[in-house]
C-alpha cells in the first residue's frame, strides 16, 4: 500500500493528518503484528483518498466503514489502542474533511 505521505488535498476544513495517523498504524502493526485491525484502517484511509482524487468520494460511506472499525477494535487485548481509537471517535469529522 502507498504511503500517504505527501498527498495535498483541498480541505473544507481542519483536517487530521493522515500521514500522522499512519505512523502511529504502523507502530501498532509492529506491536502487534497478529492483529490486523490498523492495517484495515490504512486500507480506509487509503481508499478515502483514492476516493476524493477519482471523485468518487462519499464522506458517509468512509464515516461508516469507520465507525464500524472503531466499534470492532480489542482495546483491552491491545491497550495501545485505547487512546487512539478514542482520538479518532473524538475528531471523527475532521478525518475526511478534504
């Protein structure tokens, strides 16, 4: 998968750094490498930015797939996530704001 690193997009508003948010997905990929949870979230942060570059893009439809991740994440098997997923709840809108 490509890294996001470097892709500019118009933004309607704040936006979270996504090449930030792959950093810290990489870091629990190596922490726990049996866990494939941030590895379907790179995947949605990375779709979502296909999306927006083909115009294609639904802002709800990425919310969701979202939604559902943070909903499926093992935050008391993998305490490294905890504080993560509940930045990403917190500023769910200012994730696909671009």
């Amino acid at each position: 998968m490509p890294m996001l690193l470097g892709i500019k997009l118009p933004s309607k508003g704040h936006q979270l750094c996504l090449a930030h948010l792959q950093r810290d997905l990489n870091y629990f990929k190596d922490s726990y490498p049996n866990y494939k949870w941030s590895e379907k979230v790179k995947t949605l942060f990375y779709d979502s930015v296909e999306a927006k570059t083909s115009k294609e893009f639904d802002s709800i439809h990425f919310k969701n797939r979202l939604d559902k991740l943070l909903d499926d994440a093992d935050t008391k098997t993998y305490s490294l996530l905890a504080p993560f997923v509940k930045r990403l709840r917190k500023y769910k809108e200012s994730l696909f704001a671009f």
